[in-house]
C-alpha cells in the first residue's frame, strides 16, 4: 500500500506492534470495519492500527463473562470480538453502567467455568485485582490478571490459566482485544508446568478438606 494510504480491516483483527511501527512509518491511516444495527459494514477510525490476520480457531467454544459496572464497556466490545472470532459469549453480567459488586459476577464466571459450562472465563472490573482474587476463591478457578499479551500468553503456558482477569481503567480497548486474543490462542505447555500446576490443585484440595 502507498505512504498516506487507508486499510480497512475487519472487527476482530488482532493489532501486533510491528504492525503499529509499519504503519506509522508509511504514514497509513487504519480504520476498522463496523457493522450497523441493520447489517451494512461501516468504519471508523481504528484506536490503533493493525495489518496481521484475523482471530481465527474458535470452533464455538463456550466463553463466560463478567464484569461489575467499571467494566461494563469494555465486557460488550469483547463480547462481539468473541463472536466474530467464532466463540460463543456467555454474558453473565452486569448489564449496565449502574453501581453492582464484583464479586457477584467474578464468582458467577468461575463457577461457570468449574463446573464445565464455559471452556474459558473473562473477569472485568475497574482495575482487575478484586476479581481475580474473587474468581480464585472457586474451586477450580486459575484466574489470572494480565495486562499485556506476555502475562496473557505465560498464564496460559506455564499455570493453564481457565479464567482472564483484566482491569478497564488501566488497559485501552484496543490492548485488552489483543490481551484477549493471544490468551484464548495460548496452549498450556504441560511438560514441567504441569507438576506445578498439580501442586496448586492439590493445594485447592488439602483447603477443602480442613
């Protein structure tokens, strides 16, 4: 594409900083398409600016959110990157703006996510922390509070992290997407990971049992 271009890219692509430098050197504007209530494609101007591929290998797996209201945003713009990625949001709450506690929604997700209903599970409030150590209060829960695309990817590498924990005021929309997208994709490695990985669930079952 020429200096001074316009790319249009699809909702859910993921934006990588190399992408962001290239861009920027060629002087290219990025907008990302949008589609409107009655289906016709659209766009706006991206936060940032992105030329890698879109998300893909969802297969309709099952992803509960939750988020009290300081969250409350950024849960809906993730919900629809979920879908155009091919997951399948389960939207546990909140559903607006209006003053709830944290707890509530980050213990509804990781029971979601312990008892099977959910492959994976988002929690979102305003800073990240108060959830994650909710949602870690479940048996079975691994929840971790990331806020780059290093912790998403070791937290689902080296502690098979089930639940992504991330706090709205302190991450742009733009970042939590791409926090998002390389935490689904991650594997867990196993191999030494998972001894440790065992010792943190036999921690979980020597708690249940005194």
């Amino acid at each position: 594409m020429a200096a001074g271009g316009e790319l249009v890219v699809a909702p859910g692509t993921l934006v990588t900083p190399l992408a962001r430098e290239e861009a920027a050197a060629r002087g290219i504007s990025i907008k990302i398409e949008t589609v409107a209530s009655g289906g016709t494609a659209s766009s706006g101007v991206a936060g940032g600016t992105s030329l890698a591929g879109r998300t893909t290998g969802g297969a309709g797996r099952v992803v509960a959110l939750g988020a009290d209201h300081g969250g409350y945003d950024l849960k809906e713009e993730l919900k629809a990157y979920l879908q155009a990625w091919g997951y399948t949001p389960l939207d546990l709450g909140t559903s607006s703006r209006e003053p709830v506690d944290y707890p509530d929604f980050a213990e509804a997700v990781a029971n979601a996510v312990a008892r099977g209903d959910a492959w994976r599970g988002v929690v979102i409030d305003s800073a990240g922390i108060g959830s994650s150590i909710a949602a870690n209060k479940v048996p079975g829960a691994r929840a971790a509070l990331c806020y780059d695309r290093a912790t998403a990817r070791n937290s689902r590498e080296h502690n098979d992290a089930n639940i992504l924990s991330m706090g709205a005021r302190l991450i742009a929309p733009e970042a939590a997407r791409e926090i998002l997208a390389a935490w689904l994709e991650t594997k867990f490695a196993g191999g030494r990971h998972q001894k440790r990985v065992d010792k943190i669930v036999a921690i979980e079952a020597r708690q249940r049992k005194s």
